[in-house]
C-alpha cells in the first residue's frame, strides 16, 4: 500500500537519475575523445616498440617516434572533436 510521500520520492529518484543520465550524455564526447587520445598513443607506441624489437635497435628510437606520432594525431584528433562539440 502506498504511503503519503512515496509519489514524492519517487518523483526525486527520476528526478536524479534523469540527472545523472543528462549528466553522462553531457560527457560522453569528452570521454570518447579522451579514449580516441590515449588508444593512438598506445597503439603507436605499441608498433614502434615491436619494430624495434624487430630490428634489434639498442636504442628505442622507434618506440619514441611511435609514441610521438601517437601523441600528435591523438592530439590533433581530441582537439577537433572537443572542438566541434562546443559549436
């Protein structure tokens, strides 16, 4: 049996979760753009390390690069998307 009150709790609980779901859709771009950043760094990173474990290169000049490159398009790819969400 419903009490005096629970239509009012109820009505704050969606309240909230609707607040919290506007909340997470609000962020969802930044989150994917903030992803896209670190999946090309590690990605980069990861194939300039395996070259030079191919090569045998004593110094991880590839690695380097690799995670340079990453760093730039990742960069590049963040900036635009954070970019074109606030237009």
């Amino acid at each position: 049996m419903a009490r005096p009150g629970d239509r009012e709790r109820k009505d704050r609980d969606d309240e909230g979760l609707s607040d919290l779901a506007e909340g997470y859709r609000k962020a969802a771009p930044y989150m994917a753009a903030s992803s896209s950043l670190v999946a090309a760094v590690g990605v980069f990173t990861l194939l300039g390390y395996l070259a030079d474990r191919k090569l045998g290169n004593e110094v991880p000049w590839l690695t380097m690069l690799g995670a340079v490159v990453g760093m730039t398009g990742g960069f590049i790819s963040f900036f635009k998307q954070v970019l074109r969400v606030k237009k």
